[in-house]
C-alpha cells in the first residue's frame, strides 16, 4: 500500500468524530419527542459525546507532522477553505458536547456547581439546537472534505457526506445503547424502543446509500470504476464484504429484526456483541473508504 498519506489513524479520527456526533443527534431527537420519557437516551448521549471525538482528535494530532502546532488551524478561519471551516465546526461541537456533559453531571461530581449556568429553559434550548446543528455539521463534514478532493475520483461523489451522516447516527446508537445496558431493565426498556426504530430507520438507508454511492462511481469515468473494483473484487474486497456488509449491517440487522419481532431478549453478553460488530461496520466503512481512494491513485 504505497503512497497512503491519510492511514487508519485518519480513519479513526473519522469514525471517532461520527460517533460523538451521531450520540448528540440522538440525544437531540430525543429531546425533541419527550425529554422525560427518554431521559435515559439524552443523559447517556450527553455523558458519553465528549470521549470519543476527544481520542481522535488526539490521535489526529499525533499523526501530524509537527503535532505541537495543531493550535495554527484556529489562528485563522478561510470560509472558502473546507478544511478551516471544518475545524471550527469541530472546535465549536467539542465545545457543545464539554457543556452537554457538564448540564448532565450527576450532583455529586458537580463540584463547582457549574450545573447551575444551565437551568434556564432558555439556554436548554439553545444547547440543544446548537447542538444538533453542529452535530449534523459534523456528522456531514467528514464526508464533505473527502469529497471534494476532485483529484481522488472514489472520494468525489455527493452521496459519501449522507452516507456518513447515516452511518455516524447508526454509530452514536450503538454506543448508547452499549452504555446504557448497565442501567436499570425497566429505563432500558423504554429507550431501547425508540433507539430500535430509529436504527430500523437508519440501516436501510445506509445500505442504499452505499449502492447508490458505488453505483455513482461505477458509472461515471473509467478511473472511479477502477477505484470502485478495488472494493468490490480488488485488495479491499474482504474489508468491504466482510467488515461494512456482514459484520457491520447484515449481523446487526438480523439480530436486531428477531430481537424486535419475536419477544425474546438477548443476553447482555450477546447485545455487546451485536453493537460491537455495528461499531467496527461503521469503522470498517471509512477505513474501506479512506484506502481505496488513495490505492486507486497509486495503482491506476
């Protein structure tokens, strides 16, 4: 694999920042539908949303070329510039996701009382409306700075900022879900019925946005149907198939359409497996995407 400048780590990055944006989304929606009903789904989005976009934006930093200057980016803001707006969008949920977590601290941890600057129904609401556009924006940037890289013909196409998006909430589900499983059966109950809807919701649309998204490229220049074999026949064909399709949509799917329309509760054991293998699905999908743009480059 010559000539891979943006590796795993970017992948990481990619996959961490959707999570916590997928996680905020969640927490949004919830909100919005009955806040006391679903008050589990909005406090574990909220305590749970800072951590991962913080691991990979430090993973991030650490495979720059001179890390002590990542500060630079926010000297300056180019409108014109995705990257720059990208990172202040980044900067702006970070910022988001450290008041959410705050506002849901149990009392106990609460030792400056900073709970208290956050009462108001008022800044309630605009925490939550911020919160869910910079989420959005985020969910979405990662898949717009990919994508209008022109030179990287796998990388320039409309449909990889949605496919992202839907995969980053599918992500942010997961890890709620995860978490929340420690909590008590019958909260757990209650929000898992909403978070199996909206997965029931999301799934789909992923799948037919990958289609969509190879389909795209398969049949537009002879350089992206080259790319586009790379994943479907080529090197990264057991990443894809096995990775993206089977263990992180087919396995998911299946378990959860039984578990939703049979009655019968998995174990706690089985459920981590389930949304662990949602999980690296979600990764595996930007590792497949990040690789194969840049090995269609070298290779062609």
């Amino acid at each position: 694999m010559n000539h891979i400048y943006w590796n795993y780590i970017i992948a990481f990055y990619l996959f961490t920042a959707g999570i916590s944006a997928g996680a905020v989304l969640v927490g949004s929606i919830a909100k919005f539908i009955d806040s006391g009903k679903y008050r589990l789904t909005i406090k574990t989005a909220a305590l749970t949303a800072p951590f991962p976009i913080m691991v990979g934006m430090l993973g991030l930093v650490y495979d720059l070329e001179k890390p002590m200057y990542f500060w630079r980016l926010f000297t300056v803001f180019e409108i014109t510039s995705v990257m720059s707006v990208g990172a202040w969008i980044i900067f702006l949920f970070s910022i988001i996701c450290g008041i959410n977590f705050i506002a849901e601290l149990p009392d106990k941890y609460d030792f400056l009382k900073l709970r208290n600057l956050f009462k108001s129904p008022s800044v309630k609401n605009l925490l939550n409306v911020s919160g869910f556009v910079l989420a959005f924006s985020t969910a979405t940037y990662t898949g717009v700075l990919l994508c209008c890289l022109s030179a990287r013909p796998f990388w320039n196409s409309p449909m990889l900022p949605l496919m992202f998006m839907f995969s980053a909430v599918i992500d942010g589900i997961a890890v709620i879900r995860l978490i929340a499983l420690f909590s008590k059966p019958d909260e757990v109950k209650q929000n898992n019925h909403l978070l199996h809807i909206m997965d029931m919701v999301l799934v789909p649309f992923l799948a037919l946005s990958i289609i969509l998204f190879l389909f795209g490229l398969y049949n537009s220049t002879d350089y992206a149907r080259s790319s586009v074999s790379l994943v479907l026949s080529g090197e990264l064909r057991i990443s894809f198939f096995a990775g993206v399709l089977l263990i992180g949509i087919i396995v998911p799917v299946l378990f959860g359409i039984y578990e939703f329309f049979s009655g019968y509760k998995l174990s706690v054991n089985l459920k981590i497996v389930v949304l662990l293998s949602t999980l690296i699905g979600g990764y595996m999908l930007r590792y497949v995407v990040i690789y194969a743009g840049q090995i269609a480059d070298a290779v062609f």
